[in-house]
C-alpha cells in the first residue's frame, strides 16, 4: 500500500551518524502498521463460523458414509469368501462323482 508523503518525509538521519538516508529511494514503505490491519466484521466471523460448520458437516458425513462402505466391503468380502469356500466344495463333489462314471 503506498501512502502519499512527501518524499522528505522518508529521509532520516542514522542514529550513529549524521548522514541521511533516502528510504523512499529504496522502495521501502514505512507506515504504521495500524493502517495495515483490518479487523474483520460481525459479518464475516459469522460467515466464516458458517462455513466451517458447514465444511464440519460435509466431513462428517464423509466419515459415516467411509465407514459405511468399509462395512459393507468387509461384509462381501466374507460373503465372497463363503461362496468361494461353496464352489470348492462343489467342484470336488463334481470331480468325485465324474470319478466314479469313468470308472462304469
């Protein structure tokens, strides 16, 4: 932010010495530091008090929905691991009786 002083306004004298120096020269912006601060309004902190509840929100759905997901895939992982174990038997079976037709 550039302030409108005059460009004597920035030439100052070292503490040790009696030499002046140009800080405008330098490019370099002395103001206050209070011109620098914007303290934020009522509106903005309940803005933002909304967002993050709303951002809280959409999170914690995302955890119930993950740990939806997470139940349902261990639930058909042992569904699969069932059918698996089902087919085995069932391929067995199948492989003893064609055993005993070739032997007919």
């Amino acid at each position: 932010m550039h302030s409108f002083k005059s460009r004597n306004d920035y030439i100052r004298t070292r503490p040790g010495g009696n030499e002046p120096r140009d800080f405008a020269q330098l490019g370099l912006d002395f103001s206050p530091t209070a011109q620098y601060i914007i303290v934020p309004r009522k509106e903005t902190e309940t803005m933002n008090y909304e967002l993050f509840e709303a951002l809280e929100n959409k999170v914690n759905d995302l955890l119930e929905k993950y740990t939806a997901l997470k139940n349902e895939n261990q639930r058909l992982s042992e569904e699969n691991h069932r059918y698996q174990s089902e087919r085995e038997g069932l391929k067995s079976r199948v492989d003893a009786i064609l055993g005993k037709l070739e032997d007919i």
